[in-house]
C-alpha cells in the first residue's frame, strides 16, 4: 500500500481498574472527533470496540474508519500502567489497509503489557 503512515504512542498513567472503560471512551472518541474536524459529516466509521485484552491484562480497544481517500485503523490497549496506541493511515482502499495492518501486527509489533 503506497502512501500509508504508522503511528505508535504510549502514554504512562496510573489507571484504576474503574476508570479504564472511560479511558478508553475518551481515546476512541478523539480519534473520532479528530477525523471529523478534517472531514466534517464525511466519516463512516467501520468497527469499534472495547473490550477486555484476551490475556486478561486490561482492555484493548479497536476503530476504523473511512474519510474520502483515507482509511485509519487503530488498535490500543488501556492497562493499569499505560495506554499503547498503534495507528494506520492508509489510502481509500480498506482492505489493502487492513492487510498491511493486520501484517504490521502479527509480524512486527509486540505489544508488551501491562
């Protein structure tokens, strides 16, 4: 896939178990307003979710969505210790985005947690 950008971020908080669904409402829903802002009444979202991580350590939250010319991934992960944020920036096509995402992750990314 030409043109596409990775963005990875992590963010170092103490998160009580309480507060970590609404941690991740905010994070999901400032991608959304991001997108919005470059593309006011243009965005379909695709998937979301937040749910707990599949080791038990946490929740990980995932989005897509489409602007015109644009699709973005994200995957994340809220734990007691951090937020981790991986992000795709790819072209209109979403499957081709997906497939390098979906390569990205299980070839090179190794997210470590808690």
């Amino acid at each position: 896939m030409d043109n596409a950008s990775i963005t990875l971020s992590a963010d170092f908080y103490q998160v009580p178990d309480q507060k970590a669904n609404a941690l991740a409402e905010v994070c999901l829903k400032g991608r959304h307003d991001a997108m919005e802002a470059l593309a006011p009444g243009q965005v379909t979202v695709l998937r979301r979710s937040i749910k707990p991580h599949s080791q038990g350590i946490g929740l990980e939250m995932s989005y897509s969505e489409q602007i015109p010319g644009h699709t973005y991934i994200y995957l994340g992960y809220v734990t007691s210790r951090k937020v981790f944020n991986f992000g795709l920036t790819g072209g209109p096509d979403e499957f081709a985005a997906a497939d390098l995402f979906n390569r990205t992750v299980r070839e090179r990314l190794r997210v470590m947690l808690p």
